[in-house]
C-alpha cells in the first residue's frame, strides 16, 4: 500500500557527539519528495544529526524515524534494510580506488541483495545516465574529475531507489561552477520525487535555489517553514 507518511519524523530527540549533547529537543518533519538544505557552523550538530539519522550514530533520546525504519534502538540487521530506503552521499567521495566504477557499484549492490549480473548492469547503467555520466563503468576513480566521481557517488547511493537522500557537504571538495552543476542533478533527482536533505556551507547553493532551510545553532534545530531566521554567508 503507498504511504503518505513523511520520509522523516523526529520528535523530542536529542542529538549526540560522543558524550556531549549538541541539539536538543528537536522537532521536525520532512515531506516525500521535499528538498531541504541543513545549515549551522562547525561543530553545531549537521553531521551528527547526519549520521543519527542513518544509524551510524545511536539515538540515546526521542524518537526518529526514517523511511518507515524507528532509529531509537533500531537493530544491527535492520540497519542495511534501513540504507537500502536512505542513500548516503558523502563530501570525500569514499570510491574503492583499486576497482573500476562497474566494479565500485556491484559492490554496493552486493551488498544490499543483488544478485542477477543483467539486471545490476542494467542498474548501473540506468543510475549513471541518470547523473548524467556516459561510459565510465571500465575506468578507475582517478581517472575521473571530483565532479565526475561526485556523480558516481551520488549515482551509487541511487542504486536501491531510495526514498531519502542524505547528503552530507556533497559540493565541499568542488569549485562554485562544478557544484553548481552537481546541485542541477540532486534537483532533477529530486523532480523524480526522492525526498533530499543536504548539509552545505555554500551561501550561493541556497540563494541560487531558494528552498526549505534547516539551521543548527546553539543547541537547536531551526526551521524556516516555522520560523524567520538569518543566514549569513558564513556558517
């Protein structure tokens, strides 16, 4: 039965790095097929409230819940069935740089259950046409430019149809003209109706594609759909 639910609920939880408590008592919904930007200094929580979301850090307070999946306690064995429903985008590209692109995405589709080689190369191929890569399946990562390899990124975290994407400072490593183009193909996927939320620092992401904002400061989560607040070129 198709679900109207929200992709992400977080209720009265709190957010931890290590043993300090850097958000506390947030309170946030996030729509199918929303875009959403996340912003807040360094050391404000993004990152953190990141990785909670996927289970790489554990939920001590509150409740999340993700693509249908409770965070608060959730399983080691349902944590890969979670990151089949999420997919993670990453600021350091994380390629194996000893195998070719093909060999990179057979490796997560391994992983996650796939099993018949026709229908992952069909996969493969669909998903990089989809980040606008030709072929590039028989070349290595170092053969390819940062934004080539961010599209190969963002192209295997599409392998299993997520209904979120979570990007964590996806345009970091690239100059304003390639994360421009990098921001063109998360709106497209986007348009397709995957729900996406990106950390960025890039004042000129958001004023390019004005949007729903998230803003970590001083220990909480702002929202401008609830509320007006400044963002400055730097955070």
């Amino acid at each position: 039965m198709f679900s109207t639910d929200p992709v992400l609920q977080i209720r009265e939880a709190s957010i931890f790095q290590g043993k300090d408590e850097v958000l506390n008592d947030i309170n946030v919904e996030i729509e199918k097929g929303e875009f959403v930007f996340i912003i807040g200094r360094t050391g404000s929580g993004k990152s953190s409230l990141l990785k909670t979301l996927y289970a790489d850090l554990p939920l001590r307070r509150g409740e999340i819940q993700v693509a249908g999946f409770s965070i608060y306690g959730i399983k080691n064995k349902e944590v890969p069935l979670l990151r089949r429903k999420v997919g993670i985008i990453f600021q350091d590209f994380q390629l194996l740089p000893d195998r070719t692109i093909a060999e990179n995405l057979t490796f997560v589709m391994k992983a996650t259950g796939w099993k018949d080689n026709a229908k992952m190369k069909n996969r493969q191929a669909e998903v990089l046409m989809q980040v606008g890569l030709g072929s590039v399946e028989k070349k290595m990562p170092h053969q390819l430019s940062g934004g080539e390899q961010q599209r190969v990124v963002i192209a295997r975290a599409l392998l299993n149809e997520p209904v979120l994407l979570i990007a964590d400072e996806p345009t970091g490593n690239l100059d304003p003209e390639v994360s421009l183009g990098i921001l063109k193909v998360f709106q497209q996927i986007n348009k397709s109706g995957t729900a996406i939320l990106m950390a960025t620092h890039s004042y000129g992401l958001i004023k390019k594609f004005p949007t729903r904002v998230l803003k970590c400061e001083e220990g909480k989560l702002l929202d401008s759909k609830k509320e007006n607040f400044e963002w400055s070129a730097e955070f």
